[in-house]
C-alpha cells in the first residue's frame, strides 16, 4: 500500500494543532516600580482651547480613558483622546498641563504616576 505524499504534511499540522492547546500564555510579573515624571518643558506660548471630544465606548472593564490633549513638539499638537490600560493595579493618569510660571509659558506632558 502506497502513501499519499500529503499525509505527513497533514499529520505534522494536526499534531501541531493538537500541541497547540497544551501550550499556555507566559505571565511575566513586573514589580510596581515608580516612573520619572516627564520634565517641565518651557514653551513659547500657551497652548489652543481644548477640543470637544466624543468619549467612545470603553473596549473593556479595565481600560481607563486617558481625555485628549495639546502637547508641545516644537508646536502645539493635538492628541485624540484614547482608553488605556493601566501599567498596574494602583496606577494613576496624571493629565498633561501648562501653566505660567515667572513669565514663562510651562508644559509638563501627562503621565501615569
């Protein structure tokens, strides 16, 4: 009896198939470490009025969603507004401000803290 040159090939991918499911997701444990806030940055005027933003639905209960904002790269610039999930379980999101500080326009981008 003469194989068909196709039956090793569909045997490797069942294999592989069935292998598949005994394979479990790597869980890797970060430990809550504190990140730097951003720096002040002083920028050379104050930025726009905010834009009115339609808050989408949530993808999921544990996004969190971060309000759209200007932030300075040389010139003002609108970020959208987006959901994110937080890097860990207490974390807290820090919007992005601009304030006048001796004169000087100040922008310090948002941050999770």
């Amino acid at each position: 009896m003469k194989l068909s040159p196709t039956l090793p090939l569909l045997c490797a991918f069942a294999a592989v198939a069935l292998l598949g499911g005994c394979v479990r997701d790597r869980v890797v444990y970060v430990h809550d470490q504190p990140q730097p806030a951003p720096q002040e940055v002083v920028v050379t005027e104050a930025p726009p009025p905010p834009q009115v933003e339609v808050i989408e639905a949530s993808p999921g209960p544990d996004y969190f969603w971060i309000g759209g904002c200007w932030e300075w790269h040389g010139r003002w610039i609108w970020t959208r507004g987006h959901y994110d999930r937080r890097p860990h379980a207490h974390a807290v999101w820090v919007p992005a401000r601009h304030y006048v500080s001796g004169g000087r326009h100040v922008y310090v981008g948002g941050h999770w803290r």
